[in-house]
C-alpha cells in the first residue's frame, strides 16, 4: 500500500512539472520582403503537434516544452529549425532557396498564394531587379522581363510617358492596363518613385483578372510598396543614389555640305526649264568650299545630366511597424536641356501599420508627389514647331545664326539668304530649328497624394475582415508661352503670335469597401485547403479640367520664369474656354474560391458584378466569371521521388473581363452645346446621339500553361498559349453627314489576341560562392481584327504637312492599326515610283487612285523577347539586361517631302536605285504619297543596361558606421542592333494618345546613352 501511494505521488509530482513546462508560442511569418506568407507549416520537430500561418502570416502552436525546437517550411524557402528555448513569441523571416524557383505572389485584393498552387497566367518582377537597375519610371521594370507585356518608351524626352500592352492590343479605346498600388486604383505610374516598390505583379489572363471586373481586361499590375518591419532591433536606413551623364546614341546618315551641293546640282540639272520658282542655278566648286557644313544634330543636341537620391528608415516595435521614405530624380534633356526639356520629380511617403487590439489592426500609407516638366514639340511635322522634322530637313548649308548672332531664316521673304556670302534658296516650309525651340515653352506641373488605409479585423482565427478606403488626387497645371522674337535682320517678328495660355486640370478617384476572407483550417487537417474571399466595392472617379485662359498680347517681360497674366500689357483680349466636369461611379460586388487538395489538384472560381455609371440603365450591371483549375503532377507517387523532376504542373483558365473605356464620357446619354448663339442670343444645340443600350466592352480569354522545376530548382520553365477574344468594342456608330450630329456610341465589333508565351532561366551556385543566373523570356501575339460591325475600317495617324491623308487603317482581317497605302513595283527610267494597279483600272502607275491602296505594313510585332544575365562572386555583381521585337513596321515620316530643297538621306547620293532627284523643282516622283517605300522594318535587339557593382566587406563597412555598402557603374542603351536607318527604332505610343497612331516616325526625341556612378548604403 505504501509503495502504492509513493507511485502515485511521483506520477503526480511529473504530471506538473509536464505541466509547468508545457506553454504556448506564438510569431509572425514574413519572407524577406517583410511580406506575411500564408499557409506556412510549422510544426514541433518529432510530432504532429503544428499549425499553419493565417493570412497576415500569424500562427500560435500550443503544448510546447521548453527545450521543443519548431520547424518552419514552406514551398519555394530554405527549411528552419529554431529551438523554443523558453519563448513564447518568435518571428521567422524566411529565407528564400537559392536553389528554388518557387515564390510567394500577390493577387487581388490583399491575397497572396504560393506559386506552386497558381492556376492562372501571373507574373512578377524580381524585387532585386527593381532596387539594382537604375531606372527612372516603375513600367520600365517590365520592358523585356515579363514575357507578353510590351513596355516601349513614348520617347526620350525627360518624364515622358511609357506604352504598356498586355497581350496585345485589343481595343481601339483606351488599351492601358488597370494599376493597382497599395490596394488603390491609379491612372499610371508615373507618380511613383521606384525605389519605393516591394512587389510588382502582372495578372495577365481573365482568369486573375476577373476579380476586377470591367477594369480588368487589358490586364492588371499590381504595386505594393515599401512597409514596416515589426521587432526589428533598430531602424534599417537605405540611402542609394546615383549620378550621371546622357549623350545621344544614334545620329541618322543625313547629307553632309559636299553632298547635298553635288545632289542639288544634280537636281538642278534634271529640272531643266522646270525649276522651282526662285531657286537659285548650281553651286560653283568655290561656293561649296565657302558654304557652311552644318551638322545640325551637334548644334541641337549636347550631353546632359541626370540624378537620383533616395532615403528610407523602416523599423517598428512589437505591435507597430513603420517606414518613411522620400527622394528627387531629375533629369535634362540631351535636346533642349534646361527649362525647355526637364523632369524633376520629388516624392515623400510614409506607411504605418498597428495594433489596435490583438483581433484589431489599423495600417495606413500616403504619398505626395510633385513633378515638374518642361517638353519641346516632337514627333511633329508641322509648320512652325516641328522641331524634329526641321532638324533632319534644313540643308547643312545653312548656318545656325548670322553674323550678329540672330536665328538665321532659312524662308526669308523679302531678300535671299546668303550664307558666308553665298545666295543660298529660300525655304518657306522649313525652319531654323533653333528657332523653333525658342518659339514656344511648355511647363507642367502636378501634385499628387495617393492614400490608402484598411481596417482588419479578425473576430475568430481563420475570418478577417477589411475595410479600406482610398484616394487618389491629381491637380495638373500647364502653362505655355510664345515670347517676343524681332530680329529684323531675319525677318523674325513675332509680335502678332505672343501669347500666355494656362490650364489646370485636376483629378480624383475615390474607393472604398469591404473584403471578408476565410480558410476553412478543419479540412487542412485532411489536406484539403479552402479558403473564400467575398467583397464589396464603390469607385468613384472626379474630372475637373480643360478650362482654358489664353491672353494673346503682349508682356511686360519676356522670359518664361517672369510671364504671368498680372503682367499683359492689355488683358481686355483674354479668352477663357470653359472646361468640362465628369462624374463616373462603379459599384461592384465580387467573390472568389480557391480549393486544393494536398497541394496536387487545384480548382479557382471567380464571380464579379460591377454597375456603372458610364453606361445605360439597359446594361449598367454585368457579370464577369472565370475558373482556373492546376494538376501538380510532381505531387504523384510516380514523381514524388524523382531526383530531376520538382515541379511539374499543368494548368488551365477561362474567364471574361471587360473594359469600360468609351470615345467619350457617359456616351449613353446624348450631347450638347450649349456655347452657341442664334442671331446673338445664347442657345442650345444637340450634337450627338443617345445609346441606351450602350455596356462595356467584353473580354473572354483562354489559358493554358505548363511549369516546371528541374536539377535541384536550378532549371525553370514556363510556357503559356492564350486565346483572347474582345467583343462588343465601343466605336462611333455610322451616322448620315445630313444630320448634322456626332455619331452615338455603339457596341459592335471584334478583336482577337493569340499568341504563345516562354520563360526559360537557369541558377546555380558553387561552392567557391559564385554564383549565376539567367532568364530568357518570349512572346509571340498574333492580332486581328474580326469585326468592325457596321463600320467598314478605322482610319488613324494623319501625317501632316509631309503627307495628306492617314498612315493607318483598322479592318477586318488584318491586325489593328496597319499601315495602309500603296505598293511601289519599282521605278521608271526618269527613276519616278511606279505603283501596283491593284483595282485594274487601268492609270498609268505614277498617279495611282484609291483603289490601289491596301495594308503596306504591320506596327505590332510578332514577337517580343528578353534576357536578364547576372553574376555574383565575392562582393562583385554583374547584370546585364536585353530586350527587343520582331516583325514589327514603322512608317518613316522623319523627310520633308513637301518642302522642295530640303535635305535627304546620304543614301540619295550613294545608292542608284533612290526616286528621281527634285531638289531644285516642284515637281512630284511619288516620295510624297503614303506608301510601302517608306515602310521599314522596325525589328532590334537593344543592350538595355550593364552593371558592375562590388559590395565592400563587411568589416570596411562597420568602420564607418555602415552595415552594408555597395558602389556600382552603370550604362544604359549601349548599343543596338536593326535594320532601321532613323534615331531609334523603340517607337510608342504618339503624344496625341491614340493605340492607333503607333510606329510612325516624324522625328521623336531619341533615347540616350546614359553612364552612371551610384551607391547603396544600409546602416
């Protein structure tokens, strides 16, 4: 009995110690971006005792013993075991596997999903990308990285714009792809500093874009930007800046003095009786020695600076986390340079996250940005501003000033231009380019704040819910100014033209609503994974602009800096034209599901409802569903244990989106004018017609992709084929001439987008720490256009004053916005175009009619490409980055044909097979018509950037104070490779911003060659 009850009393004396020792911990998972994983396994090494991470990346596991050691894994990071050790809260930041291709995306909404289980076409940007290339706009990110997205500069004009098209063009409305950063929808990304990105994600079927409804159907990229680190031991700050210096790349092979003599003699002696009315004979040999040889590309363009600096503190404490950041980019402008082609741009931000209560958290970002832009004129070949087209058509045998230093007019009227004492031809439609970059200045300035706050609250593990609110507001001014230029001498007065014209432009758009996401956990415990995300959203978008206040007079001053309306010597001849205000609201409800099964069988299901204010009450509300569905085959007994094979998985979407984008605002309803006047009184006039039946445009698109890991995750591929389909495009009815109205806006016609997308990379890492990687990535997109409804083509991209009539043409059959005009068969023996006689009536093939025009060339390419190469070994890193297209056109529009005596290529002197010379008459070789002779191939290969950056040892950096410190030198645009004779064949959008007016060239502002000398420093 007695050893009975000393039993007993041990057992009990063990049962609590067990039980004073057993305890409960508790932590955060976040990768090494700070950003929370979901769905990570941690589990009490030796048992089955676990739990997963939630979705802020939160878990608690409970009966713990103080010497127990956890182990944390998830897919696509390095495995940790860290020992308990008595305590109760521990943090994990996992480490990603060098040898592991796999990745932790972010979707829609705040959700983020392992890569292993996507089942739709995503994409993202290499963070470490973005923090090492110096790039100045965020787009620039995705040229040559993500295959099926087009990134192409507008131009190199400082700040300007980027062209980006997921999968094609598939509108002939707005075709830019919806932005999302920081939860709030944006207009571009233009406002936002780079060094400022966490995450960028490109969602690229209907499938992942669903969940945005009629917004999603050009595509969506999404934007997290930089947050807090909670229990961090002491702020991280990053300084990282660089400095450099931009130099034109590329000069075109124009005519040079002795050329352009030897071709006008030429032209003097084929014109005969013919020449032009008051050209001067040929040039004597002593007149070309005393002529000028103006190279007009050295007199417009010169090196210019460019800059960067950036700071950033993060840190936070147990409950808060927070990050501050800010930074200047400016660049000038290798034409014009200061004050006529600048960008400055200047940013602050500041992100706070915090814990109201253990279920309550409040997070909050805002950012205000100003930049100010000052452009020239480009890709214009207009009389007066055309900068670029002067540049290439003004003879070197003018000289750039006289010899009292005014402009030298190249169209005197009123006497001969003489150069160095030689009468030289006076051009009327061609101008002293230096001239034109005087006569106008053009300022604009915008300020910016994009806040963004969410409430989250988690009443029961596994349920969240969030409310958010966001605003994005743009006030843009523009100010313009043609100062007073009287150099008699030169025939210069523009004293009738002065004027000063300002216009303020401001923007909101407005969102807010409600997500609520749960995950079922009791079925993970049998390897079923599901989790449901259901949520409510109102957008409201606020435009206030096109006002304009003009006062064409003249100024008590005359510099851009000074002129303001306060100072019009006579402001009785102001005129103001009143702007437009417009209000267009949506109203959406959304949900979707995402199932798995042991991470093996995958099944997504998305369901929108969106109401806009933009369109009828017949179809205000629509509906966009889409499903996706994966099969990891890795995950069979057949491959589990195979030691090549890590990841094999096949997956298929479908799904419709759409794109509320119209020729004009609230199109269902019917226009007005209300400035008008009927024998002098005031009045209303209808302008345009009604459409109540009027609903967004619909895209359906079919997915299917195949990913695979190989040796070890070194070797990864990813292969993507789509099929998208646009239906119901918004475009302006056929309505009489006789009526007098605006045609009303109906849904008709059709577009396809088919093409085939690769991502093929391969990294590896050895044992005496070097370390390397590439990725090359291929699109291939087939576009056509398969109706156009009622509408028998589109015509697009006048080109004025070189041509008359339009470049482009959209019609059934071909793809969108093809070059449209005639086919040249050869030359005749005078060496005039000779052009095809494609409708069989019978002219004589140098005045072809318009039967004779068809589809002469194609600006889309058929495939784009990329490659990234980088090196690591020892503190030093090497990256390099190329990008390029195929198959695409562009239509060469940078020669004055209209303007007689104007200069030419220098292949008009060494080639035999150029048009008849007509330099010296008026006369016509068929130069001047639209046709396939100017159509060239537009395919390059471009070195987009090289970097060399060492990272100084640890020990040398801790010496002054700093934890790491990197320098680098960089180089941009170093060299090219195409068949195309002009600046630069990476050619945009147009400025007029039309998708149709693409791949013509009437003389944009080139990109520079850039070197650079920057630094990080992280202390």
């Amino acid at each position: 009995m007695k050893n009975n009850l000393l039993k007993i009393l041990f057992i009990g004396i063990v049962l609590m110690v067990s039980n004073t020792y057993s305890q409960s911990v508790s932590g955060i998972v976040t990768g090494e971006d700070g950003i929370p994983v979901p769905g990570v396994n941690v589990i009490v090494k030796g048992t089955t005792n676990g739990a997963s991470t939630d979705f802020d990346g939160n878990y608690t596991v409970n009966d713990i013993v103080g010497d127990a050691v956890l182990v944390f894994s998830y897919i696509g990071f390095q495995t940790q075991e860290i020992p308990v050790s008595g305590q109760t809260v521990i943090n994990v930041s996992l480490r990603s596997d060098a040898q592991s291709l796999g990745e932790v995306v972010i979707l829609g909404y705040g959700q983020v999903q392992n890569k292993k289980s996507l089942t739709t076409a995503i994409a993202t940007v290499d963070p470490d990308i973005i923090k090492q290339l110096p790039i100045s706009q965020a787009e620039a990110a995705l040229q040559g990285t993500v295959p099926g997205v087009v990134v192409q500069q507008n131009s190199g004009s400082p700040g300007s714009p980027q062209t980006v098209r997921v999968r094609g063009i598939g509108t002939p409305n707005n075709s830019d792809p919806l932005y999302i950063v920081d939860g709030v929808q944006v207009p571009n990304l233009t406002f936002l500093n780079p060094n400022d990105i966490k995450s960028q994600t490109v969602l690229k079927d209907a499938a992942s874009s669903a969940i945005y409804g009629s917004r999603g159907g050009n595509g969506v990229i999404l934007i997290e930007t930089l947050s807090g680190k909670r229990r961090s031991l002491k702020p991280e700050i990053s300084i990282r800046g660089y400095y450099g210096i931009q130099t034109l790349a590329n000069k075109p092979d124009l005519m040079n003095r002795d050329e352009y003599v030897r071709y006008y003699n030429e032209g003097v002696a084929a014109a005969g009786s013919d020449l032009a009315a008051g050209f001067r004979g040929a040039f004597t040999d002593a007149e070309r020695e005393a002529l000028p040889d103006t190279d007009w590309y050295d007199v417009l363009f010169s090196d210019a600076p460019t800059q960067d600096i950036y700071g950033s503190i993060v840190g936070g404490g147990e409950k808060v986390s927070y990050a501050v950041s800010g930074g200047y980019f400016g660049q000038e402008g290798i034409l014009g340079g200061d004050n006529k082609a600048e960008f400055n741009r200047r940013n602050i931000r500041g992100a706070f996250d915090g814990d109201i209560t253990d279920r309550i958290r409040f997070n909050v970002v805002a950012q205000y940005q100003n930049q100010e832009r000052f452009n020239v004129s480009q890709n214009n070949g207009g009389a007066g501003v055309g900068l670029s087209s002067f540049i290439n058509a003004l003879p070197p045998i003018y000289p750039a000033f006289d010899e009292q230093g005014n402009f030298f007019n190249p169209g005197l009227q009123n006497s001969t231009p003489i150069a160095n004492g030689v009468p030289i031809n006076s051009l009327g439609a061609v101008q002293n380019p230096l001239f034109s970059l005087a006569l106008l200045d053009s300022q604009t300035d915008q300020d910016i704040l994009n806040l963004s706050t969410s409430l989250d609250w988690k009443p029961v593990d596994n349920l969240k819910f969030k409310a958010t609110y966001g605003v994005f507001s743009a006030s843009i001014f523009n100010r313009s100014f043609l100062p007073l230029i009287d150099q008699e001498a030169q025939e210069y007065d523009t004293a009738n033209n002065v004027f000063y014209q300002e216009v303020l432009n401001k923007t909101r758009n407005r969102q807010y609503g409600v997500t609520g996401e749960y995950s079922f956990a009791k079925l993970a415990q049998k390897y079923h994974y599901v989790s449901v995300l259901a949520g409510y959203e109102v957008v409201e978008n606020r435009f206030d602009g096109g006002a304009v206040v003009r006062d064409p007079g003249l100024f008590l001053v005359n510099d851009f800096d000074s002129v303001n309306f306060a100072l019009s010597e006579d402001n009785s001849d102001v005129v103001i034209t009143p702007g437009i205000s417009t209000d267009v609201g949506l109203r959406s409800f959304f949900g979707k599901i995402d199932y798995n099964y042991n991470e093996k069988y995958l099944i997504s299901a998305v369901l929108r409802n969106d109401s806009s204010s933009n369109f009828g009450s017949n179809n205000r509300s629509g509906w966009f569903p889409a499903v996706s569905a994966g099969w990891v085959i890795s995950e069979e007994r057949f491959l589990q244990d195979s030691d090549n094979i890590n990841l094999l998985k096949i997956r298929g979407s479908w799904g419709i989106s759409g794109n509320d984008g119209s020729p004009r605002p609230l199109a269902y309803l019917s226009s007005v004018n209300t400035q008008v006047n009927y024998a002098g009184q005031p009045g209303i006039v209808l302008t345009g017609l009604s459409n109540p039946d009027l609903k967004w445009e619909e895209i359906s698109q079919l997915n299917i992709g195949l990913d695979i890991n190989a040796f070890n995750n070194k070797l990864g591929f990813t292969a993507d084929y789509y099929i998208k389909e646009t239906s119901d495009i918004l475009l302006q009815a056929t309505t009489p001439l006789t009526s007098g109205l605006q045609p009303s806006v109906e849904n008709t016609g059709d577009i396809e987008n088919k093409g085939f997308e690769f991502i093929v990379s391969w990294r590896d890492t050895y044992a005496s720490g070097f370390s390397w990687n590439i990725n090359v990535n291929l699109g291939f997109n087939e576009n056509e256009v398969t109706s156009l409804g009622e509408t028998s083509f589109i015509d697009s991209a006048a080109i004025q004053p070189q041509f008359q009539g339009f470049a482009s043409r959209t019609r059934v059959g071909d793809p969108i916005a093809s070059f449209y005009g005639f086919v040249v068969e050869g030359r005749d023996a005078a060496g005039n175009l000779i052009f095809a006689d494609l409708d069989n009536s019978g002219n004589d093939k140098l005045t072809p009619d318009a039967g004779d025009r068809t589809i002469i060339g194609n600006p889309n390419p058929d495939f784009t490409y990329g490659m990234n190469l980088g090196f690591n070994y020892k503190g030093f890193d090497f990256s390099a980055f190329m990008s390029g297209t195929a198959g695409n056109d562009i239509f060469d529009a940078t020669n004055r044909y209209d303007a007689v005596g104007s200069n030419r290529p220098s292949s008009y002197i060494t080639q035999t097979d150029t048009p008849r010379n007509i330099a010296a008459t008026t006369g016509t070789n068929g130069e001047q018509l639209i046709s396939d002779f100017h159509v060239k191939d537009g395919s390059f290969v471009k070195l987009k950037n090289v970097t060399l950056g060492y990272t100084i040892p640890d020990s040398a950096a801790k010496s002054i104070g700093a934890e790491a410190v990197r320098v680098y030198v960089s180089g941009q645009n170093l060299f090219i490779l195409t068949e195309y004779d002009g600046l630069d064949p990476e050619i945009g959008q147009n400025n007029l911003g039309s998708p149709l007016n693409i791949g013509i060239d009437q003389g944009f502002f080139p990109q520079s060659r850039n070197f650079l000398l920057g630094f990080n420093f992280n202390f």
